[in-house]
C-alpha cells in the first residue's frame, strides 16, 4: 500500500504546485490595472497612433478586447512599441503580457521561444509592390532583382525560399526597420519591396507621391497566420487571450454586434446566452466574470465589425475579407464553441 500511497502524493503534490502557479499572469494584469500589450511601431490597419496619439487597428482592438474582458474597460491597456527583433524578446522578459503584432504562426517560433500563439485573428500571405514602368505582371519576372524588405523577420525568409525554388536569384536588400525598407523602394534602391500582402495596400496608398505608379503584383508565395501571442507557462492567461478572440468571431456567427449585444441578452438561443453570460457561467472557468465576452464584444464589436472598421470596406485599405470571412461564408475564420 505504502508504494502506491507515495507516488500518488507525489502527483497531488505536483498537481496543488501547478494551481498555486496558474493564473500568475492574470494576478499581475489585475494589480498593475492594466494589460501591457506590444504592438508594431506603426502599421496602419493593425496598429498604428492615429493624429491625436491614439493607437488603433486590428491588433490594438484585440488587446482592448482582453482588457474588456478581464479588467472591464477596454481603455486599460498600455501599448507598447516594438519592432520585429524586440517583439519576442519582450514578451519572454515579461515587458508585455500579450504581443498583438501582426507575427506569423510558424513551427519554429512555436516550438523554440517558449512562447504560444493563441489564436488566428488574420490570415495572410507575403507578396510584392513594383514600379508600374518596369511592366513586371508576376514576381518570377523578378530575375536578379534587387528586392527590398525587412531584416529578422519571416518576410525575409520567404524571399529567400521563393528565390531558391524559382531560380531566380533575388538579392535581398535588408534594413533593421520597416520603414527604413519600404522607403528605400520608393527612393529606387530596389526593384521590388517584399511584405504581407495586407501591408502592400497601405504603404502604397500612405507612402508612395503617386500610388498608380506602383502595383501589387498577384503571386502570393506564404501563409501567414496572424494571431496573439503569450509566454509559454501560464495556461490560464493562454486560455483568456484565445477564448477572447473565440468570443469576438463566435459573436459575428450568432448575429452579435457591438450595438445589439446588451439586447441580445434575452435571447432564447443557449449559444448567445452563453456567450453573453445570461445563461450558463463560463466566465468561471477562464477565472472571469460571467459577462467577460459581453464585455469585449460592446468594446470593440464583434470580429467581423473589428475587421471591416480597421482593414475592410469601411477603412482607408479596403482589403476584402477573402480568407477571412466566417468558415460558413466562404472563409477560414472557424472558432470553437463557447460551451
């Protein structure tokens, strides 16, 4: 008896160690009053300060939606400005609780950072901005070119790899900043600049003197998962993050909207009741309150509202939904259900 009683206490034992460090994330989060999020130093649609200093976007709207959801107002959260070799050292460190910055879900960052992506918010994929006037209608055209684009980033790597298969030998032109890159292709250092085609449509309409002098070519040459990232170590906070995005796009499939949610609270469908804390609690088993997705959806509106408001028909890119429509319209945007 006494060989099964010790392994056994060794698992309680390793089991109350565990709960005693869950949640530590969510601890400090409430302490400070705030969530410490790490954004790009300024791609318009995702994150960017707008004139009066205020940041917004797609990733900005996410980290206000968590902040809705586990502090109850969208407006605590300190936004942090990183560029893409600080982006994953800051969240290691533990600068940032949450790095909401248009990053790539691949194998290698997944499995070698300590880190974990939580859930796809944008799928994208890499492609090219050329001169008009050099009449190239597709990038294996691009033979030899000269190709600029961003130093230490997935970008860089695609070009290489695409390069490599097509025999094209490109020579990439690499600078530690993105906005050092995109202006030394408008400058004329380069043939091409080469970056998420989601990002293609801004620079040329914000930055070039005369966009219809330029054109996206329409190769895309990789996937490009978009999504939150947390520090590997906390399960409690991965499942807040993830379940808050779930919660933003499960809204957009049952009919939620920003203005209609509170309404919605007396609906007779189990799933809205759930999602709106009417019915049963799910806000305990994330550690919140029972109206945390309530919350996040009248701050920033359901996905699709998020989308189309920061990089759809209603914002200065006009990019289609595409890939990111509802996986019951077309698209890839599938979220478990909350139950």
């Amino acid at each position: 008896m006494r060989t099964l009683i010790r392994p056994l206490l060794s698992v309680v034992l390793g089991l109350a160690a565990m709960q005693a460090q869950a949640g530590k994330t969510l601890d400090a989060v409430r302490q400070r009053g705030q969530v410490q999020c790490g954004v790009t130093n300024g791609v318009a649609g995702f994150s960017a300060p707008d004139a009066q200093g205020r940041w917004q976007g797609l990733d900005v709207d996410v980290c206000r939606a968590i902040a809705a959801a586990v502090l109850g107002d969208p407006n605590k959260v300190s936004f942090v400005s990183l560029n893409a070799q600080q982006r994953f050292t800051a969240l290691q460190s533990g600068q940032i609780d949450v790095l909401s910055r248009n990053s790539s879900w691949t194998l290698t960052r997944d499995a070698s950072l300590g880190l974990n992506f939580t859930a796809i918010t944008y799928f994208d994929g890499q492609g090219f901005l050329v001169p008009k006037k050099l009449k190239v209608t597709s990038a294996r055209q691009l033979k030899g070119a000269q190709v600029c684009t961003q130093a230490g980033t997935i970008n860089e790597k695609n070009l290489s790899d695409f390069s490599r298969t097509a025999k094209l030998n490109i020579k990439p032109v690499v600078f530690d900043g993105f906005e050092a890159a995109f202006k030394a292709f408008f400058a004329g250092r380069c043939q091409a600049f080469s970056t998420d085609a989601s990002a293609l449509s801004t620079i040329r309409n914000k930055e070039a003197s005369k966009p219809d002098d330029y054109v996206i070519l329409p190769d895309i040459i990789s996937k490009e998962p978009l999504g939150p990232v947390v520090k590997r170590g906390d399960d409690d906070w991965f499942a807040i993050v993830k379940w808050t995005v779930f919660a933003l796009q499960n809204a957009e499939e049952l009919g939620i909207t920003q203005a209609n949610a509170d309404k919605l609270k007396v609906s007779e469908d189990p799933a809205i009741q759930r999602l709106l804390g009417s019915g049963e609690d799910m806000g305990k088993l994330l550690g919140l309150e029972k109206t945390w997705a309530l919350k996040a959806i009248q701050a920033v509106g359901n996905y699709g509202e998020v989308f189309e408001r920061n990089v759809g028909a209603q914002s200065p890119l006009k990019l289609p939904r595409g890939a990111n429509r509802l996986w019951n319209q077309g698209g890839l945007i599938y979220a478990p259900p909350v139950r």
